[in-house]
C-alpha cells in the first residue's frame, strides 16, 4: 500500500490531494519553487522540497527534480495534480523508473490521449493542415495541457503564422511542449465533457457529465454537473464515446472527455488524462472522492461494476485575481483577508489564507468556491449568495462577475447557455454593482470617522462647506453636524445612522443597512465592493505623454515584434510586444497608428504595473478626429 505521496504541483490542487492523504492515514511530501516558499501547500505537508528557481520551467516542469525530491524525501508514490507535467507520458515513464507509484494512467495511455493531435487522430479527427480563407476561422491549440493555455482564434489568414507562434511560445512555457494544432472553431456551441475512472481490472466507470460553457480565453470560468437540458440521445452518445476512448487505449485512472455541443451535434475535442480543475463537482453529485479513489486504482484494487447513483446539481465557480473590466488582466498583491462562508456545505477548494499573496509567476485562481443542491436554481442561487458574502481584501477578483453570472437570466436559461456567453454580456456584467453609491458613502464617512477619533473630536469650528471624497465615478459630498454625526448631500436621500472607522450605517428610502468598511491605502473594501480613492490632485509624477503603452500587470516581456525600433511607423491595433504574466501571453498593441517615439521593452525584462513600455505618437489628422488619441492609453 501508498505510504507517502509526493504532489508534482502547487497550490489548490497540492492543498486538495492533502486533505485526502491525510484523511487515509498517508504521509504527505509538497515541491516547491523559491516563489512558493511560504505558499500553503509547503505549510499544509508533511515535507517539503525546494526546487531552485521562480519560472516554471525552472522548477515544476522539471520532472527529474521531481523524481530526485520524492526519492530524497521518501515517497513512494507521485501525484501530478493537473497542468505541469500531469500529461507528461516521459515524466511518468521516469516516476515509475525510479520504483516510484505513479498515481495517473500508464505512459502508453497518455501518448495515445493526452496528444490532441494523436488522440484526434485515434478517433477518426483529422487536425487541418493546409488551412484556406474557407476554413475560417479555426481554433490554434496546444497539442499538450489545457487551461485555455496555448490557444488562439483566427478570424484572418494573414494572422495565422503569428498566432502558432504565439501559441507555441506560450505552450512551451506552461507545459514544456510547444506543439501546436489547427482545427475548425466551432462558434457558441456548448462546452460538455464525460467524466471518466478506469482501474486496472477492466472496470470503466462513466460518472456523468458535466457542463463549462462558462469560460473566458478558453479557460473555464463556471462549471456543473451534470450538464443540464442534454437530449437522453446525445448524453448516451456522448458516454458511450468517452467509455469506448478508454477502452481503446486501455486507460487506468481519472480522465475527461471533452466536446463541443451544437445544433445537436457532438464535436470531439480532446481526453484529458488527468484530474480536472472541476473534478469536485462530480464528486459532489455522485458523493465520492475521485482523488481517493485515484490513489485505490494506484494501489490495484478493483472499482465495484456500477458507480453510485447521481443526485441533485453541483456548481463551481472558479475565483480568480484577475480584472474582468480590464480584459481579464491578472492581480497581484496580499490577500489581506480572505474568507468565504461555508456554511450549507459551501466546499472551498483553495491554496490561499488571509495574509498570503498572490505573485506573477502562476495561474491567478485563487480558490474553487462549490456547492450542491436539489436542483440547479437552487445551487445558482446559493454559490451566488455565498461569493456574495465573502470578504475578499486585496487584489481585485472576478467575485462580482461570478455573482452577477449566476443571477444572469441567460444562465438560468439553459437554452442560451453556450462558450459566448461573456462575448455577449461581459459590458452589462461588469458594470458598476447596485449599491455602490452607498458603499463609496461609507467609505468616505468611515475615513472621517478615523481622522476626527484620531485627531480628536472638537466641533467647534465645523466645516460650512461640504467635504468631498471619490470613489471610482462616485462623487461623495458631506459635512459633519454640530450633533457630531455627519450629513450627505450626495448621493442624495441618505441619513447616516452612525459612523465608525470600520463600520458604518445608513438609511436609504426608509431601509437601514450596515457597511463593514476595511481600507488599505487608497482601496478600500466596504462588504463586498471594491473601492479606489480618487486623489484630489494629480500627481505631476504620474502624468504622462499622450500614446503611452504601460503595463497592465507586472510581468517579463517575452518578445518585441521583429524589427521595431524606434522611428517605425505603426498602425493601430499592431501588435508591438508581448508580456507573459500568470503562465498567459499578453499582447500590447498600439493605441492609434503613428510613430513609435520611444521603446523601453526588451525581452527577458521584468516591469511592474504602470511601467512605461513604449510611446506612439499618434498622427495628427487622426488626433483631430479622435480625443482618445490624445489620451494616455495603457497597454
């Protein structure tokens, strides 16, 4: 039997083999980069091994450290969790080398599925080779990993060969293989996949379906099981599929097996061999542990004939450090607090606690938020009100998005469910929350709260005049009163019950409601609202000259477009350069067409966020018809 697992990862899905282990009575062994020395995983094992170095491919996409980290620490099994090396057929090869257990399908497996090309190709998928204007658009992809990871639509020939060189660039560095693949892209269709477990005597569960329709850059964001409103028809199609897969290369272990749903049509994308991100789902509807029962295939014992019997609907949300409004730009920063309510059996799968902090050099999910009910609305319905109240301080999330998605009356609708979704709706989900108003109030009286406890509390020249604070584009305008309260003249139609530093309560057509006001700096978090103050004076320091290309995150600029120098002209939209941030490639492009006035970016550079990376001067009939031209433009 396992004794002591090594993780060949990091993060949430270290912290969830843990729980596991630990729950088996089995000893725990964590790697980890010179990034994650005190990330929770590291703290939650038994052991822990360094792995010299930040970038993945000096440290989790090493499998031979791997393998000498578990034999050092004396584990005799490895779980690869997912991404890195989880689909690595050479790394598993070297695990089982050592005398290691390899906790995943065999090596023969992995060659046969975790290839799309090659799994494509075992299951009658041709990839497209010569692609013509007729093909478009077509979908460039990783023949390795997923996570939206290495993929790129292409709407336009003349784009293509820029595009597998981006998607390779960026397959190469998160999974270490930088081989890509054409195929048709199938637009609005329905994102299904076929949960699959497989032991080494025959046995070949298919544990229902799940639906992750919900997803931005091709990386999911919302996911449940089982997928609602399928045909009887389609779903056995669908498992039936994903069962003769397995079978055809003698698979053991988890796996999933993903299509695309349209039109009644079932399009084959690719088998994962591995655990999902959104495993815990189907745990939840079918009430077992998959990791539990990858560790009892590992061992060679046999599954019983049947898998237990669904009930009810599972939904998961994946909150991420990231900025929806700001094209999904990745956060960094400490978690100040971090705290969702779990109360109704509200699951959180996460690598985070209060006081942790997010960097640059990983995926930016910041935990698993999941929870089960009777039907789907009323598990809609409870995740939206448990990310609700959750108290997030720090980097900006995707909490409100989340909340505002599973309110959508396009979610409820399975009909409009589809990989659109956001394309559609992501303006209208992202603006400003109801209530906001009265959260920036709140913050604004909770700051003068603080200055007069800590200034002391005369009255005896009150100010006539209001007081103004800004909060994103709320404007707040009060004047404290001779009684010691504070009254607000905008927004209008607000009495203040009372005001403290952290908390404060108002009333607003005659309902009364407390606001939690934490600040840190010039953001504050009052609830569940995110706030940044405004100054009252711009920075001299701050300003910059018009066309300028900051960073919108920190990151290491991997490429500059072949040939730019300074002098150049350029056309809006042109690509210039790109940034690699959170393991995803991000393109800087230019604002306005123009003259590249200045060029600050080289590859292999680290900038931090608001770093100036170039200048494009815009050209002068285009600023006289346009005054976003004229405008700093951050990248």
């Amino acid at each position: 039997m396992i004794s002591t697992v090594l993780v060949a990862n990091r993060g949430e899905i270290a912290c969830r083999v843990f729980r596991t282990c630990r729950e088996l009575g089995i000893s725990t062994v964590a790697v980890y980069s010179d990034a994650d020395a005190d990330a929770l995983h590291v703290r939650e094992a038994d052991a822990a091994v360094r792995l010299p170095g930040a970038a993945p491919s000096e440290t989790y996409l090493r499998g031979d450290l791997v393998v000498k980290a578990a034999l050092a620490a004396g584990a005799d099994a490895v779980h690869p969790g997912y991404g890195f090396l989880s689909e690595n057929a050479g790394f598993a090869r070297a695990v089982t080398d050592a005398g290691l257990v390899w906790i995943g399908p065999p090596p023969e497996a992995i060659e046969a599925m975790a290839s799309k090309t090659r799994a494509k190709e075992l299951l009658g998928v041709e990839p497209l080779t010569d692609v013509t204007a007729s093909d478009l658009p077509v979908l460039v992809k990783a023949a390795a990993g997923g996570g939206g990871r290495g993929m790129r639509i292409v709407r336009e020939l003349s784009t293509l060969p820029e595009e597998l060189r981006a998607a390779s660039a960026e397959a190469a560095s998160a999974f270490g293989d930088g081989e890509v693949f054409v195929e048709p892209y199938v637009e609005n269709g329905r994102h299904v996949e076929v949960q699959l477990l497989c032991d080494t005597h025959g046995t070949v569960w298919a544990l229902g379906t799940r639906d992750c329709s919900l997803q931005r850059r091709h990386q999911k964001v919302v996911e449940e099981a089982p997928a609602p409103g399928l045909p009887a028809a389609l779903e056995a199609s669908l498992l039936d599929t994903a069962v003769r897969a397995a079978k055809a290369v003698g698979y053991v272990g988890a796996g999933t097996v993903e299509f695309l749903v349209k039109d009644g049509r079932a399009h084959f994308l690719e088998m994962n061999t591995r655990l999902q991100v959104e495993h815990p789902v189907t745990e939840e509807v079918y009430g077992v542990d998959l990791v539990a029962l990858q560790l009892a295939v590992a061992e060679g014992r046999e599954l019983p004939p049947e898998p237990p019997a669904p009930r009810g609907h599972a939904i998961e949300a994946r909150l991420y450090a990231e900025d929806p409004a700001r094209e999904w730009a990745p956060q960094t920063g400490v978690l100040h607090r971090f705290e969702v309510p779990r109360e109704g059996r509200v699951r959180v799968d996460t690598g985070y606690v209060s006081g942790d902090a997010v960097g640059v050099h990983y995926d930016p999910m910041l935990a698993k938020v999941v929870v089960h009910a009777p039907t789907r609305a009323e598990a809609a319905r409870k995740l939206a009100h448990a990310l609700e109240r959750a108290r997030i301080h720090g980097p900006a999330t995707n909490r409100e998005l989340l909340v505002a998605s599973l309110r959508h009356a396009e979610y409820a609708s399975v009909r409009s469910l589809d990989t659109g979704f956001y394309e559609r709706n992501l303006t209208a989900l992202t603006a400003p929350a109801e209530g906001e108003e009265y959260a920036a109030t709140a913050a604004a009286l909770a700051e003068a709260s603080a200055n007069r406890s800590r200034f002391g509390g005369s009255w005896r020249n009150v100010p006539s005049q209001d007081q103004t604070r800004t909060y994103g584009d709320h404007e707040i305008r009060y004047r404290p009163s001779r009684a010691g309260g504070y009254e607000v003249t905008a927004p209008e139609g607000i009495r203040v019950v009372s005001a403290a530093p952290d908390r404060v309560r108002l009333e607003v057509a005659g309902v009364v409601r407390d606001f939690d006001v934490a600040p840190y700096g010039d953001t504050v978090h009052v609830g569940p609202y995110r706030l940044t103050l405004r100054p009252r004076f711009p920075d001299p320091a701050d300003q910059r000259e018009p066309g300028s290309l900051l960073a919108p995150m920190p990151g290491t600029v991997v490429r500059v477009a072949d040939g730019l120098a300074v002098g150049d002209r350029v056309a809006a939209g042109q690509p210039l350069l790109w940034l690699e941030a959170m393991k995803m490639e991000h393109r800087v492009t230019a604002p306005a067409s123009g003259t590249l006035t200045a060029l600050h970016a080289a590859p292999g550079r680290q900038v931090e966020v608001g770093a100036l990376l170039a200048v494009v001067q815009a050209d002068l009939v285009q600023a006289d018809v346009s005054t976003e031209a004229q405008e700093d433009q951050t990248a």
